[in-house]
C-alpha cells in the first residue's frame, strides 16, 4: 500500500539514503530539511521523481503537513556541526522531537525517532547492551547532543505511554558509507581521509578502546 512519508533531515547521509529505499518500495517521500548539514547535492537527483518532495524549513518551528508515517532524523550529528551552534543542537533534539511528536499525534500516526549511541555516555559494559544506561557528562562538550537525543528519547516514551502514539525508536552506531561527508570528525570519515592524503592514521586515547562499527 503506497504512503506518503516524511523524512525530516532527508538531505543528510542517512536521510537520502532512506528517502531513496522509500522511494523504491512505491512511496511517497517528502523531505524535510534546513540544509544546516544536509546537503542538496544528496538527493538532487531525486527532484526529477514526481513522487519526491523537497520542503527547506527547520523543525523547531512548528509545521504541518498530511502524511502516514514520519522518520525523524533531524540532528546535525557530526563533532564538526555540533560544536558551531550547541545551542541549536539541544533546540533540535528536544523541540524539533516535540513538534514532529505533535504532528504525529494529531494526526494519529506512527513516528520512529532515530537516537544514538551517544546516549550511553561512557559505558562500563562492551558490548554495549540494553539495560546498560551508561553515564553522560552534562557540562561536557558533547552534551548538547548526548543530552539532547536522552531527552528526545524519553519525550518519545512519555509521549507512548500518555497518549498511546505509535512510536519506533532506533540507536544508530557509527554508521558510515556514500554521501557521508569526508571531515565530519568521526572515525571511520577520519581513517578514509587520511589514508588518501597518504597520512599517518591519528590513534585518539592509547588505542585499547572499544569501539562499535
């Protein structure tokens, strides 16, 4: 059964991947995006597709629109972006999360947040698990996002459990691949960039960390 999706954030990594896989299953895709670290050039090629729609607008100003799902993955994501605006970054993961979480109540339908590993802070448990709630630094650097995706996860919950939404909640790990951009400071981005310019490969801490790719 054809739906019309939205996908905030589509113009990111992630995000035009999954406006195309959409797409691809016979659906209706509008992406959502204020290209603070989405870019155009990702799902350009897309614009052609008469069942595409492109909306530049920022999720922390409330917005509507008719629609049978909603993937929200708004959040600039990379170290790069997230130490420009940290304030930004909180704004989005609790008030972009609220006002996707309101449309998808009013309208009564099923809304998957994406979260991260982040929001295990510095885990005592590798692998990490579940029940493992990890410790996040508050006034750290990070915490903006750290922060900001724990509390968009609990506001999904709360939101579930007050007024029964249909919710999907999913941690993404280190994910990396096509359209990534090449010096958004995170590991795998790093070692790629730095084999190509014949660098030496940088080790961060004493290199016995555990890491999850």
């Amino acid at each position: 059964m054809k739906k019309r999706i939205l996908v905030t954030r589509g113009a990111g990594f992630l995000g035009s991947h999954l406006c195309e896989a959409l797409l691809i299953l016979g659906n209706e895709v509008i992406c959502l995006d204020n290209f603070f670290s989405g870019k155009k050039q990702n799902i350009i090629h897309l614009l052609g597709n008469p069942s595409f729609g492109l909306i530049e607008h920022d999720v922390t100003s409330p917005w509507s629109i008719e629609v049978d799902e909603i993937y929200h993955l708004a959040c600039p994501g990379s170290p790069k972006y997230l130490s420009v605006d940290p304030v930004k970054t909180t704004k989005t993961c609790f008030i972009g999360t609220m006002n996707m979480l309101e449309l998808a109540k009013k309208l009564k339908i099923k809304i998957l947040q994406t979260s991260t590993s982040e929001i295990y802070g510095y885990s005592q448990v590798h692998p990490q698990i579940e029940d493992e709630y990890g410790k996040v630094n508050p006034l750290g650097t990070k915490a903006c996002y750290e922060e900001g995706k724990r509390c968009a996860e609990t506001l999904v919950m709360n939101y579930h459990s007050q007024y029964k939404l249909k919710i999907k909640l999913v941690r993404i790990f280190n994910t990396y691949g096509p359209r990534m951009l090449p010096e958004d400071g995170r590991s795998v981005s790093t070692f790629v960039i730095q084999a190509l310019k014949n660098e030496n490969i940088t080790i961060y801490g004493d290199g016995k960390q555990v890491r999850s790719f």
